[in-house]
C-alpha cells in the first residue's frame, strides 16, 4: 500500500518517490518503482509517475527536465 505525502518531506525507513512524493511501505523499493542515479544520488520513482515520464526516461534525461 502506498500513501502520498508532501515530496520534500523525508519519511526515515521509507521509500519515496522523488517526483510526487508518494512513500512505499517497507525499507525498499517495490519492484515496479524506477530507480535512478543522478548526481551521485539514487533517486526513486513510483510506477505512476515513471509510466507518466516514460519517454523521457528512455531518453536519458534527467528527472529535472521532466
């Protein structure tokens, strides 16, 4: 079960998405969630919204210019 939250909110013990902010129960991922390193940093991104940015995911663009 995912529950959204604001996305700059840090939820410890949790994943969150990083474009809306929705948090994943558990301390990982689910398998349907996106992950990206941009920066040196490991961003996730719910199945929403990598579905939603999915063309300029497979362009290699950074999550900054969705």
């Amino acid at each position: 079960m995912v529950r959204p939250v604001d996305a700059a909110q840090a939820v410890d013990g949790h994943v969150v998405c990083a474009r809306c902010g929705t948090v994943a129960d558990g301390d990982t991922a689910p398998p349907t969630w996106l992950c990206s390193v941009e920066d040196g940093r490991r961003l996730h991104f719910c199945d929403d919204c990598a579905r939603l940015h999915i063309r300029a995911i497979e362009s290699c663009l950074d999550s900054l210019w969705w």
